[in-house]
C-alpha cells in the first residue's frame, strides 16, 4: 500500500514563509513525477507545482518566484518552499505522486494540509 503524508501547513502572516513536506511510503518501484495542488473554498483544484524525474521543475504563474518545489529521490520526499506568501494562497494544498508500483502506473493523493495567509 502506498500512502503520501504531507506535514507543514499552518497559519502564516503575509509575507512570511511556510515549508511544505510529503513523504511517499510504501512499496514503490519509480515516483516519475510528484506534485503540489491547492484547493481554496469555492474553487477548483489548481496545480502549483510539478517536477518529474531529470525534468526542471514547473510551476503556475501565481506562485513563480516565490514558491520552489524540490525532491529528495532517495526518501522519496518533495518539498514546497513558499516564500512572500499572500492571502490568496490559502487552501488546502495536496501532494500528488505519479509512480509505477508493481508493474503498474498510477496516481497517488496525500490528505491535504491547510495553508492559512492571514495577518
């Protein structure tokens, strides 16, 4: 079984900073690609930040410059750093793994972790 455990999120002043982490466990061959998405009220599921494997990283336009999605091959780990965060990146923010496992490709969530910008 696979589980994605995100840790992090919290409550920041604009302008501050917050460190996202998410953590795949479980039998798993190859992560191609693993991802950050958010999720504000009202709104749809966005993509923030993607990187795949001896790919750069990608990111949406709203976060570029401030936000830096990283992984740690080895722990089977991506991080997002956001920096200068504003009120409009409060949402619940989900890791997301694109990996193969046991012959078979597949998507994988994490639980979410609340981000909150406020002052």
């Amino acid at each position: 079984q696979v589980q994605l455990v995100e840790s992090g999120g919290g409550l920041v002043q604009p302008g501050g900073s917050l460190r996202l982490s998410c953590a795949v466990s479980g039998s798993v061959f190859r992560i191609e690609t693993m991802g950050w998405y958010r999720q504000a009220p009202g709104k749809e599921r966005e993509l923030v930040a993607s990187i795949a494997l001896g790919s750069n990283p990608s990111y949406t336009d709203s976060v570029k410059g401030r936000f830096t999605i990283s992984r740690d091959n080895a722990e089977n780990t991506v991080y997002l750093q956001m920096n200068n965060l504003k009120p409009e990146d409060t949402a619940v923010y989900y890791c997301h793994a694109y990996l193969l496992r046991l012959g078979v490709r597949g998507q994988y969530w994490g639980q979410g972790t609340q981000v909150t910008v406020s002052s």
